[in-house]
C-alpha cells in the first residue's frame, strides 16, 4: 500500500478476475491504538492493521480487518 500526506492512498485490492489491482482509497492512523484503517472511495472501511514494530529497517503489522 502506498500512503500519501494528504490522506489518500493506493492500496491492493482482489479483482473481479481473481487478479489483484491497486485501488485509490483513503486512510487514517489511531495514535492510541497504533492501527492504520484503509478506507474506499466511498468511505467504507475495507482493511486495518496494527503496527506491532518499527526499526530502522523493519515495519512489523497485523492485519485487524
């Protein structure tokens, strides 16, 4: 998933086909909660995951939804 800035984001999504395509979205980050929810363009929430770890190198999640 590629988060931007400005809240938007771009993230993959299973096709009709049963292909993946990357779909435009928005996301929001819970400070408190340490997840990111990732929403569609209508606002639905489609994916959320918790950050377990960050290091230098390393970004260790879990996908919630």
């Amino acid at each position: 998933m590629d988060l931007k800035s400005d809240n938007t984001c771009e993230y993959l999504d299973l096709s009709p086909n049963d292909g993946h395509q990357m779909t435009s979205g928005y996301w929001s980050f819970d400070h408190q909660r340490k997840t990111v929810s990732i929403f569609d363009k209508n606002k639905i929430e489609v994916k959320k995951i918790t950050i377990k770890e960050i290091q230098k190198d390393i970004l260790v999640v879990e996908n919630i939804l």
